[in-house]
C-alpha cells in the first residue's frame, strides 16, 4: 500500500522518468513486499500521459524454470481484469462501439450456441447465468494466445435463465 501511496503522490510534471530516489523506495518496497508475502515475483508499470516512465520486475516469473520476472514476463490479470473491463465498457458506448443488449455473438461470432444471446449487459452485472469458475474446467497453467482459442474452452451450462438470478463471475468478464 505505501508503494502506491509513493506513487500516486508524485508530481512529475516536468519529469520523463522516476526521479532516482524514487525507483530506489519503489524497488527496495518491491523487494520487501516479496519477502513478507512470500510472493514470486511482480512487475511494476508506471505512465504518465500515455507513456511508460518506469516498468521493472521483481523475482520471478517462473520459480520452477528459474525464470526471472522483467517488463515482458506475461502475467494474469486475476479480478482485476474486472475492473479494467469495466472501465472501458462505458467509454465503448458512449462512441457506439458497443451496445448493452445486442447478443453477444454479434461481437464474438464464434462463440458457443449455449452462450450467443447472452448481452454484454448481462455478462457485465454477473446476470447472464454463467458459472463463476466452473468445475474440471481448469485453465490457468495454460497462456493463451488469442480470445477465439479462449472462448472456445467455455462449454459449461448456465446456472439459471438470463436476468433471473445473480452470480459473481469471471468466465462473464471474460467474455
């Protein structure tokens, strides 16, 4: 948490980059929040105005191939995709690249008959009937590489009728 209170507290107006007392406090937090939390590794991305001022990672990317974490290490995203889906629904909307209520497959033509009137709306409020991770799907050991290969692994049935119910999901979001 201090880390980012450190960042967010900047005033780096007239700055291209991290001053050098600055990376220093973020990299000596990055290396002790791996420590107190036992976590492998992270990697940390600041901008400012579109461009990348400072990105390092720490630890590993891969403890078991000894594969250390730098600004090109792939990593998932977890719930906070969630929030980054989100935040880019409206602005989709608002210049009508997108609509609530059309069915999916009208933006994702390949996807499953069980799944292709289900709306972004539905899919976003956790109301379309998705499970949240369904049981003996088991995908994250795996990196995809494109959203049809993805999509394509979402076969389990819908808990509940679209719009009947509420269930937190992340095969919606991933949708």
């Amino acid at each position: 948490m201090y880390l980012l209170l450190l960042l967010f507290s900047l005033n780096l107006n007239a700055q291209e980059k991290l001053p050098d007392s600055i990376q220093l406090k973020v990299e000596t937090l990055a290396e002790a929040f791996l420590e107190q939390t036992n976590t492998p590794g992270i990697s940390i991305a600041v901008s400012k105005n579109g461009s990348i001022i400072y990105a390092e990672g720490f630890g590993y990317a891969n403890i078991e191939e000894a594969i250390k974490m730098d600004t090109s290490s792939k990593l998932r995203t977890a719930s906070v995709a969630k929030v980054i889906t989100a935040k880019q629904i409206r602005p989709l909307a608002s210049k009508r690249k997108l609509d609530y209520d059309p069915p999916i497959n009208q933006y994702v033509p390949y996807i499953n008959q069980t799944y292709a009137h289900l709306t972004t709306r539905q899919l976003a409020g956790h109301t379309a009937g998705l499970a949240h991770r369904p049981k003996g799907e088991r995908y994250k050991k795996k990196q995809y590489d494109n959203i049809q290969e993805t999509v394509g692994l979402m076969k389990a049935p819908l808990l509940f009728d679209p719009d009947t119910d509420y269930k937190y999901s992340t095969h919606a979001y991933n949708l």
